[in-house]
C-alpha cells in the first residue's frame, strides 16, 4: 500500500523566498464561446485587460478526423488575430492555444491522434503551423482524462509520448529557425483516482512548462447533497473518499506522484455550484434534489458566473465554512457555494507557503469583467488575485530588507517600500498562522477511485 504524501511545509520563520514569489504565474483562460452570451455578458478578446494575466489560453481548438489541429468556431480566424493582438498592449503577455478533449467526441478525437507516431507527427506539425501562423507562443494540452472513460489503457503511455513529441518539434523548430521556443502545458485532473490512472507524471513533467490542477468541480448534483466544490480543506462533514475532494489533497498528491511543485499551478474559479434545497436543512451536506436552475447569462444548471452569484447574494445568508475557508449563500430554497476574495486569500496564502508555480484562472469571462454587476469594479476576483501575488512579492522584498527601511509612523508596524507602507507585523502573524494551520494537513487515501468533476469547461 502506498504512503500518503508527506506535504514539506515552511519554517514558521521563513517565508518563500522572493525568487520563487517573484516568478508566479498568473494563468487564465478566455472561452470562444462566450461571444455568444445576451447583452453585458458578451465577452470579446476586446474585453480582455492584458495587463491583467501573465498567460492567456484559447479555450478551444480541437483536433480533426485528419488528426490535425483546427478551429472549432466559425469566425476563430478573427478571435485568434485579436487575442494576439493583445500583446501589442502588453509585450510581457505569453498567449497560448488550448486543445479540447473534455467530452466523449475530442476525448476519442485524442485518442485516435495518438494511436501512431505517424497520426502523432500530422498533429504535432499542424499544431506548429498553427501557432505560428497566428502569432500563439504555447499548445495546452486539456485532455484530463486519458485512459479513463472508454480511451485504452495505452493512452496513458501515448499522452507521455505525445508531449515528448510535441516538446523535441518545438525544439527543433525553434533552432531551425532562430524563433522563441513554442511553450507546453497541459490543463490536468485534480481528480486522485483519474492521475493515477492517467498520467506518468514523473515523465510528463519533463516535458511540460507547467500544469494547470483543475482544482474546482469536487462535488456534482448526482451526490444529491450540498457540498462546495473547490473547497481548500476537507471539513468534518466528509466521510470516505469525500474527504479528499479539495485543493490540498489534490495538491499533495500531484506532489506524491513526482510532480515538482514549482510547475502546479492551482486552479482559482470564477463561478459556484448552485443547488435546489429539499428541506429545511441549510448547511454542508443538506438534501437537494440536484443543481439549481441555469444562470440568466450563462445559461448552465447549477454553475453561476460571479456576476450572477452577486445578484443572488442580495438578500441571501452568506456563511463561511472555516474548516475549508470558502463561502456559501442561502436564499429561499437556492443553495450556492462560491469563492470571494477572503476564500481567494486563504488560497493564495497557501500557494505561497508551498511553493507552488502559480494561479489558474477559469475563466476570465465568468468574472464580473465588465463591473456592471457586482459594484466591484471590474474583474473584482482576478484584479484580486493580481494584488495578492504581487504582495507576495512586496511582502518578501519587505520582509528581506526591513532591517533597513525607515519606519512609516511611529506607531504603525509597517515599513516605508516602493513607496507603499507594507503592515509587515500583521502579515507576519497570518502567514506564520496559515503555516500552522496547515502544519498537519488533511491528507487523502492514494486509493480513491472516484471524484466528481462537474465544471463549466
């Protein structure tokens, strides 16, 4: 029987040093489909900030019956021009495009592309072509579940294949002709049972840039019980394999299995799960009869953007669930578990303390990116998210060279730094609370066979 992860934790006196603070990546994903949303909720790469992420991917291109890289909507052609138009706004932007194989259809799409060097080689070349053509500096791989549901056992060798093939062709390509490297990531599980099954990750990681958890849609509507689904902890209403659907326990065992943690980057949703209540129960694990009806805009049962969270949220009992340091709201017989900045926080405090590589957006269009509906400004999760990263930079340059800054007041305990005063003495004590917190983390049994992975993607 295998060990659970054994998580290396901080020195409650050391923070993260500014290198590894300094270097986190801040992804997040665009969807082509929302162009086609009612009113404020169209999104446009016009409605992208650029300044905003440190990478944006395209979700989706798909792959061909010809095993070749292709749009997947009618007007990409236009969409990928001014996606990557949107460097010329921000010359530090890298822009990736991402491949779908999350339902039945691109998954066996995937599958087929992978069963021979040579089907492999007509995607890898497409694939550059592509990229190239439009000015894209990355492929996302975002099949998440190779191997499982109906694809053969072999695909998990072939998807280690795969990105070693694709990985060698950027290199060559690169040298051949003098250009910057083509990127590779990979859009994965967080899903205990499907990363055993799929991923050679010792192998993959090789080969990868980074690799975005897709650390949200823990709980589905089929377990008839309310549950949030991108919970940072376990709580103690989890019993059986239930107790290991949350980032941590996604998090350790990527870490198990051989990833380094400087490539995890940890996803960060933009949405809730909604759910119908059945009794007067309100709390964790109350009866439901399933997910609660779709949203206005977005038009998916049980998965709210932010925006329509602000609106149910006007009215409603806002609890916190301390134990797993997110939020829901109740209204009526509606149901909703949602992240805010304070849940935000407490995930960005622990990317931090465990070195991971960096933040994963879905989505940008589900943020209120417009600022028309929740009072926020605009993108009020994301714009965030930016700051909280960025402190983690201040913070450590603070932290480093207090000894020699000059104090801000007399009686505040802050330090004068790049003319902010960074309250030193209060972040000291929450970080080194976090620490303690997570100094025995809740930690997941390596033989769980099943998760629920409802999402929007």
């Amino acid at each position: 029987m295998e060990s659970a992860a054994v998580q290396q934790q901080p020195s409650p006196t050391t923070l993260p040093s500014l290198s590894e603070v300094a270097t986190s990546k801040l992804v997040c994903y665009f969807t082509n489909w929302s162009q086609y949303r009612d009113g404020p909720a169209r999104f446009l790469p016009d409605n992208v900030d650029p300044t905003l992420c440190t990478h944006l991917i395209f979700a989706f291109a798909i792959i061909s019956y010809g095993n070749e890289l292709i749009a997947s909507d009618w007007n990409d052609d236009a969409l990928y021009r001014s996606f990557n138009a949107l460097k010329t706004r921000n010359t530090k932007l890298k822009t990736l495009l991402s491949v779908k194989g999350q339902d039945r259809d691109s998954a066996d799409k995937f599958s087929q592309m992978m069963s021979s060097s040579d089907t492999r080689q007509q995607f890898i070349q497409s694939a550059i072509t592509l990229l190239r053509h439009y000015g894209f500096d990355g492929l996302d791989l975002a099949w998440q579940g190779p191997a499982t549901q109906g694809s053969p056992p072999e695909d998990k060798r072939r998807f280690t294949l795969l990105c070693k093939e694709l990985e060698d062709a950027f290199e060559d390509e690169s040298r051949a002709g003098g250009l910057q490297k083509l990127m590779l990531t990979a859009a994965v599980s967080a899903n205990r049972n499907t990363v055993y099954i799929s991923y050679d990750v010792p192998q993959i990681t090789q080969y990868l840039d980074f690799l975005s958890i897709m650390t949200f849609g823990f709980h589905g509507s089929e377990e008839r019980l309310t549950n949030h689904h991108s919970p940072l902890y376990s709580g103690e209403h989890q019993t059986g394999e239930s107790r290991y659907y949350n980032v941590n326990s996604a998090m350790l065992y990527w870490q198990e299995r051989g990833a380094p943690p400087e490539k995890l980057l940890l996803g960060f949703p933009t949405f809730g799960h909604s759910f119908l209540l059945t009794s007067a129960d309100r709390g964790l694990g109350a009866p439901t009869s399933g997910f609660a009806a779709a949203g206005p805009y977005t038009q998916q049962m049980g998965v709210w953007s932010h925006y329509e969270i602000c609106y149910f949220l006007q009215g409603a009992s806002v609890e916190w669930i301390d134990q797993q340091k997110v939020p829901f709201a109740v209204k009526g017989h509606g149901w909703v578990g949602f992240d805010n900045q304070t849940s935000y926080h407490h995930k960005v405090q622990y990317l931090l303390a465990n070195k991971l590589g960096g933040a994963v957006v879905w989505s940008l269009d589900l943020d209120d990116f417009s600022g028309e509906f929740c009072s926020q400004g605009r993108s009020p999760l994301i714009r965030y998210l930016k700051s909280q990263l960025e402190n983690g930079k201040t913070h450590q340059r603070a932290v480093t060279n207090h000894n020699n800054q000059r104090a801000c007041s007399d009686h505040a305990d802050c330090y004068k730094s790049d003319q902010h005063c960074i309250y030193l003495q209060q972040d000291l004590q929450h970080h080194h609370h976090q620490q303690q917190l997570q100094h025995h983390p809740p930690r997941g049994d390596l033989h769980n066979t099943h998760a629920n992975t409802s999402s929007p993607m």
